[in-house]
C-alpha cells in the first residue's frame, strides 16, 4: 500500500505538466483510503514542478533493483 511521503514512479505521460512516464515523485496525500494521490513532482535542486492529484492506476511504488535517471524539464 501507498502511503503518505512514499516515493512513487509516474506510470504514463502528463505532458499538461511536463512530467513523462518513469518521473520520480513524493505523495503528499493519500484520497479515500488510496483510490488516489496528491504526488509532488520536484527537480535535483528542490524546485517544484508540480503537484498533481492522480488516480491510483496512475503511479506504482518504487520496484527492487530500479535507478533514477535524471533529465532537463522545460522552464
């Protein structure tokens, strides 16, 4: 189960945010027992991104064995 401050995985593209699939992001509240997530999406430096309320299906935890992969985001 999710829990609130867990590090979850974006499953697909939000591109409205400039997020990708495999983007890193911390929740920040778990909705009606973990049918959804307020994630926080931020760069290397601290920098918000963005914060977005996701369904469930949309993130998945941090699986064994997986490396984060760093890349540029728009301005």
């Amino acid at each position: 189960m999710i829990r609130e401050l867990d590090t979850v995985v974006l499953k697909g593209d939000l591109a409205e945010f400039g997020l990708t699939a495999g983007d890193v992001g911390t929740v920040v509240m778990v909705h009606e027992g973990g049918r959804g997530y307020e994630v926080e999406f931020v760069t290397l430096d601290g920098e918000t991104i963005a914060v977005v309320t996701l369904d469930a299906d949309r993130v998945r935890p941090i699986g064994p064995r997986e490396i984060a992969h760093a890349r540029r985001v728009a301005a």
